[in-house]
C-alpha cells in the first residue's frame, strides 16, 4: 500500500476539521480550543493541526493534515506541509473577500506550489454564489496557475473524496509524464 500526505488549509471556518473528519477512515485527531477571537464566528478553532487517515481502493493510504487557519499560526503552515503530496485550499464564500483569502494561501505556499499538487474548494457558494467560480479561475490564471476550481460542501464525504480525487488524478498524471520523460531519456531522446 502507499502512503500519500495531503494537506488542507485555508481560513478559520473554510471547514478543514469537518471535511477531515467527513472523509476520514478513523476518528481524526484535532487540537481544538474554545474560540476567545471575537472576530470568529465559531464555538472552536484549531491551534495545532487536525489529523485523519483515509484507505482508497485498498491501494493508497491517504494522511489528512490540516493547518490552523489563523494568519498568527502560519509558521506551522510550512512545517504540516513539508513532504505532502497535495494541497487542498478551502475558501469560505461567506467570507467578505473570499479571493483575498485565496491569495493568502497561495502566497504562504508559493514554493509548496511550485511541485505540489492542488485543488481549491469554494464552499458556502449556494447562500453565497459571487464571488463565481470564474474569478478564481482568474486569479490563479493572473499568478500562472492552473488547479481545479470546485464547489464543495465539506460536510458531504463524496464532495471532500472528490478533492481528494482531483489531488490523485494529478500525481497519477505526473507520475505517468515522468514515467515517459524517463523512456525518453534512457531511449536517448530528448523531450520537446
């Protein structure tokens, strides 16, 4: 069986613990405490990182970490990331500026992006539909990027195993290009 780390990450309340926790094989762990910032609307928030483990088709074990959310909390963004595998973004469509959230993840992680797989979940979009999906299809194109965009409820398992699967189907792409730029270059050619 192999085993792949993916992280989840974005604002306090974009539903990282939930979506952990909808997706995961066993009981996650999280390092939630009361909530004492008034700026939060929530009982809870985490202060360390959530942790969970999902086994897809008898063949990968998948790790979940999931970061803190708080901007104060950011030194451990590199550390829960370090070796992963994947990156999930979750955005809050709720949120006043859902894009300026987006650009904070993206900047904390520029490197991480550089060679690691990503998926960008928008949640709350059915209450909240503006910004579209197109916008952050915009703004990742404005950066040089290209990740899928999706809606997601992150309370809904299929939704989450559904960034989840986005996240594979970009290792499996590379893997396989690797795989051919490795022919390629034992075959003495030389990729175009």
């Amino acid at each position: 069986m192999r085993d792949c780390k993916i992280v989840f990450t974005g604002t306090p309340g974009a539903g990282k613990t939930t979506a952990i926790a909808a997706i995961s094989d066993t009981p996650p762990v999280v390092t939630d405490v009361p909530n004492r910032d008034p700026s939060l609307a929530k009982a809870r928030t985490t202060v360390g990182m959530d942790y969970g483990e999902v086994v897809i088709a008898d063949l990968v074990r998948v790790r979940l970490f999931g970061t803190p959310g708080q901007t104060r909390f950011d030194f451990l963004w590199p550390i829960l990331a370090h070796k992963a595998m994947g990156l999930i973004i979750l955005v809050d469509n709720s949120r006043p500026d859902p894009l300026a959230d987006l650009r904070i993840y993206l900047d904390a992680f520029a490197e991480q992006l550089e060679h690691t797989a990503c998926v960008i979940g928008i949640g709350r979009t059915e209450a909240h539909p503006e910004p579209g999906l197109q916008a952050f299809g915009d703004e990742l194109a404005r950066r040089g990027r290209v990740f899928p965009v999706l809606p997601v409820d992150v309370r809904e398992r299929d939704g989450v195993l559904m960034l989840l699967d986005c996240i594979l189907v970009q290792l499996e792409a590379r893997n396989r290009a690797g795989r051919g730029l490795a022919l390629m270059r034992h075959a003495g050619r030389q990729p175009r």
